[in-house]
C-alpha cells in the first residue's frame, strides 16, 4: 500500500508539472528533448527533415483484426478525401458499457459488412453502405463475469471467429449468422482470436496458447500454460504471419511460437515499473504485438517499447515509455501514443525519434486517446473527451477536430475510405 501510495503521488506531480508546461512548437535546428517516464527522448532532425515517409496509400475492403489484419501491421489506409468529415448513417448495436460491464470488443469488417459484439453476448452484422442491420445472434447468454472485461471479433474468407470473455470459442457463418461450431476450453479466453489459412488462434487465462482448424474447430496444437498472479481478461490479441506466432503472455512477457506446431522459439519480458502504470494488477501487454516486415515490435503498460528482429530475437532499439494503446505502422515509421498523451513519430529501422508532441498540451486539458490509425496521409485518434482528432503525421500538429456524439474508448477503424467507430453506449457511426 505504502508502494502504491508514493507512486501515485509521484503521478500527481508528473501531471502538475505538465500542466504549467507552454504549448510546443516545432522549430528548425536541433530537436528539444521530452521528458517522459523519467528518460529523456531525444527528436532526430535527419529524422524530422526527410518526412514520415508513409508509403503508397492501401486501398482496403476489409479490416478483420483489431488493427487490419493478423500482422496488426497496419499501412496507410485510403481515408476520407477532406478533413471537414461529416456522420452519414449510425445505428445502434446492442448493450453498451457500464460500471459492470467496462469492455467493448474490437469492431471488424470483410464484404461490405461491419460486425460488432456488444455487452450482453450479441453480434451484430451491419450493412457498410447504409447502416442496416442484416442479422444478430446471440453467442452468450453472459453468465460468465468474464464477459464484463474481455471479448473479441476476427474474421478468414466466409467465417466469423468470437468469444465473450468466457470459455467458449464460436465460429460463425458470416453471411448468415449461423453458429458453425462452438468449442469450450477449461479456462476463460482473453483477448481476441487471430485467424488465418493456417488456422485460428486463442489465448486461454491459464497462458496456454490453442490453435483451432477453422472449419471443424478441431485442435490442432496447444501448449502448456503457466499461470502468473495478476493475469487478467482483455489482453492483447496474438499475431500471426505465415511462419511465426507472437503471443502475449500473462503480465508482461511473450511468446515467439512455430506456427505449425506450436513450438517454443525464443521470447522476452519487458518488466519495468513506470510512473504509468500505478495499478501493479493491470495487464502489462494490453497493445497488440505488430509483425512487421522482420520486425516484432512489443508495447507494455510498464514502460517499454521495442522492436526485434524476428529471426533471431536481438533487440535493435528500444524507449522508455509505455501505454497501452497499440502502435500503428506506415512505411518507414511507426506512430505511438503513451498513457501520459504524449504521440511519438519513431523511424522504425533504427528508433530514430522524429518528432514528439504532448497532446494535452496541444488541446490544453488531459484526456485519454485511443489509436492511432493512419490513412490518407494523416493521423487520427479518438480522445475521451468525445473528439476525433486528425493530425499532421509529419509534424504532429492537430489539422482538425470533429465532435462525437457519445461516449468514446475505442480506436477507430478504416475501411472503403470511410471512419467507422464504436461508441460507449454501443451506437456504431460512420464518417466520410
């Protein structure tokens, strides 16, 4: 308790002197070092002067993941052609969040349709174009209090892969809503599941890893979980290439897994304490880990962010900050944004940092952010303060701001250059 105590009040201070900080300008010549977690980051001007370097722009039909696809690679999606965007259609999908049920699963969409899992066990299948509901079905009746803090949505081709937080893994026929099979494991799952040709796979409470064949739900590999103290529901989801798996751990370790056999390849924890992190329970790998190219990029709550080389497992750069909401990658940089408000612009090859901007300080008052997501050559995140934010990614600078109508604690997703978000009360808004 005394520990606690005292890192809390080292928060506090963190925060007042924050507050009397002057807004921050971008300026030419040497890069002013930020302050954060007690380390300080240094701007690179090579960095800073050659741009972000986003590459081409994606056009993407679909977004089956949390963050796109099973590599939470991400990519600069086609957005809206203006900032000035407008709401055309919202619709409300079911039980939304409460002081019992803080959790809303990830949103995903394939085909033309979007689909959502709200509160109470229910996914909704959505019409992209106009809002329409196409079906609904019920894949927990929510007996489970694991319901209340994790869930989760993928898809591969034609099927829908969910749970709700309890010990049941459903595959759902998409066009129909059908339930196709329905497997029960002796643990809840947490996080959400990662589907692709290879199979589907889930992340139990007890650390054990299961991959499913896609079709049948029949097992075709799990390993052996170890349980660690503080271990709880809604952590990050697995992500998947063709060879390799990367599965988050309890806390704040994880798993570099053959992929056809489940087999331990090598893997790391990022144990560092932070002014961040203050609730010692939380879970430390809450961002999903990226695959990218032969990089695995990791993000803990406890104040780290590093990339590996995936082939061997050595470390090329690493900071000392931390958050928990799941860095995006474009081209040669990779976007973050802390706990404390502060977005960084990283070049992914070396670490070289290219711009940092405190957020709170650029919209003078302390909110939360959610994202980012990159599209168009552009940032957006959504904040707490029931805000859609979209920021120049060269400088960090805010380009504009929409309000929301509701509540907001989720990222946005892209798909057929229109904005889709998922509010607290379970409404789902489309913008273009």
């Amino acid at each position: 308790m005394l520990k606690n105590f005292f890192l809390i009040i080292s928060l506090l201070l963190v925060f007042l002197l924050a507050s009397c900080s002057d807004k921050s300008e971008i300026i030419q010549g040497e890069r002013i070092s930020v302050f954060v977690n007690d380390k300080e980051i240094n701007s690179n001007e090579q960095a800073f002067n050659e741009g972000s370097k986003l590459g081409e722009i994606i056009q993407n039909n679909s977004f089956t993941h949390p963050i796109l696809n099973t590599q939470h690679s991400g990519g600069n999606l086609e957005g809206p052609l203006t900032e000035d965007i407008v709401n055309i259609w919202q619709v409300s999908v079911g039980k939304g969040v409460d002081k019992f049920t803080p959790y809303l699963p990830n949103i995903v969409s394939y085909e033309n349709q979007i689909f959502t899992l709200d509160t109470k066990g229910v996914i909704y299948c959505i019409d992209i174009i106009n809002g329409k509901k196409i079906w609904q079905q019920q894949i927990s009746d929510r007996s489970d209090a694991y319901l209340a803090v994790s869930g989760g949505l993928s898809i591969h081709n034609d099927l829908i892969f969910s749970h709700s937080g309890d010990t049941n893994a459903k595959a759902i026929d998409r066009l129909s809503g059908k339930i196709l099979w329905d497997k029960q494991f002796k643990f809840p799952i947490t996080g959400g599941p990662t589907a692709s040709q290879k199979g589907v796979v889930y992340t139990l409470l007890d650390g054990s890893l299961h991959m499913l064949e896609t079709l049948s739900g029949k097992t075709l590999w799990e390993t052996i979980g170890i349980p660690e103290e503080g271990g709880v529901a809604g952590s990050a989801s697995p992500s998947m290439d063709d060879n390799i798996i990367v599965a988050p751990g309890a806390k704040d370790n994880f798993s570099v897994l053959n992929i056809d056999d489940g087999s331990f390849l090598w893997g790391d924890s990022l144990l560092s304490m932070s002014f961040e992190t203050v609730v010692e329970e939380v879970q430390e790998l809450s961002a999903h880990p990226i695959i990218y190219k032969d990089y695995i990029i990791i993000y803990s709550r406890s104040g780290k962010l590093i990339t590996y080389n995936k082939n061997n497992s050595s470390i090329l750069w690493e900071h000392n900050f931390g958050g928990g909401q799941t860095p995006w990658v474009a081209g040669e940089s990779l976007f973050v944004v802390s706990d404390l408000g502060v977005l960084k612009s990283i070049r992914i090859y070396d670490g070289s940092v290219r711009w940092v901007e405190n957020l709170d300080v650029q919209i003078n008052r302390k909110i939360n952010f959610y994202g980012p997501i990159i599209a168009s050559n552009k940032i957006y995140l959504t904040g707490s303060d029931n805000n859609l934010y979209i920021l120049n990614p060269d400088t960090g600078k805010l380009i504009n701001r929409i309000k929301l109508p509701g509540n907001f604690s989720s990222s946005p997703i892209i798909v057929n250059s229109k904005i889709f978000i998922l509010s607290n009360d379970a409404k789902l808004l489309a913008y273009q």
